[in-house]
C-alpha cells in the first residue's frame, strides 16, 4: 500500500530531470534543431502546394472581369415620372443597346425610332391636355423586350 508521505523512485527522476539546467551550448544546438525542422517542415508545404502541383492559369487572375450585361435594357432620362408640362410637347429620351427599335405610345399617338449606334434615343412627343401616359417599349433583333411607364401632366394654364 502507499504511504502518502514518502516520494516514489519515478517521481524523483522526473523532479530531478524538470531541475537540471541546460548548458549555453546544448540550449543553442536544440533552438538551431527546432528552427531548421520547422523551415524543412514549411518548405515541404510550399513545395507540395506550389511545385508539385501547381494552380492552372486563369484569366480571372488578372483581376474582374467587367463586361456589359448580355440582356436588353432600357433607362429612360426624359420625361420625369408624375411630371407637370405647361408646352404641349416633350422630349423622350434614353438610352438602351445598340442596333434595338423603339415603340413610343400614348393613348393617341404610336412613334417607332430607330436607336442611334451607340444605343441612345431621343424624340419630341406631342401631349394631350390632361394626364398623358406615356408607354416605351424597346425591342432587340431576337424579340426580346423591356418596357417603362411615365405619366406627364400637361395643363395649358400655370399655376
């Protein structure tokens, strides 16, 4: 049975190995030891990573790749939504892709204008006294289409 009070013979080893000192010489040799393991260590990983086998070449590398979106789109600048117009004409304009055919409605008028090369509109649009709603359709030479409503109220009286 064991007595409390008397050490083992195995924890005197190891008391007695925790209490010895290092010399300057066998402290430099084990520190040199650890650092050159450690860099043999991470140049292995490098060269597993890196060497052996290696990323495949992308373009995407080179940075973003920022191209225009392939679908029709259509930004109308003129008029304004819920809009007041004292003259009895405005101007519609935008802008949209090249080479797409534009439909210009109203409830009394239909304009179709062909878009200028690189893909901005514009044309004069007569009013209605009244609220006159205004209909853009653009389509592109595959059938595709977008449109945008604006409402313009036009008063021959100021207010």
């Amino acid at each position: 049975m064991l007595k409390w009070g008397l050490p083992m013979k195995s924890e005197k080893k190891v008391l007695a190995f925790r209490n010895k000192k290092l010399s300057h010489k066998s402290f430099i040799i084990s520190q040199v030891l650890i650092l050159t393991l450690g860099l043999t260590f991470l140049g292995g990983l490098y060269y597993i990573l890196n060497v052996q086998s290696p990323q495949p070449k992308n373009a995407f590398l080179a940075g973003p790749v920022t191209t225009a979106p392939k679908s029709l789109r259509l930004d109308l600048d003129q008029p304004d939504q819920d809009s007041l117009s004292y003259s009895s004409s405005i101007v519609v304009s935008g802008k949209t892709g090249p080479g797409s055919t534009v439909l210009i409605s109203t409830e009394t008028q239909d304009l179709v204008i062909k878009v200028n090369s690189d893909g901005s509109f514009s044309t004069v649009l007569n009013l209605d006294e009244g609220v006159n709603n205004i209909t853009t359709v653009v389509f592109d030479a595959t059938g595709e289409s977008r449109s945008a409503e604006r409402s313009v109220y036009y008063s021959k009286e100021k207010i």
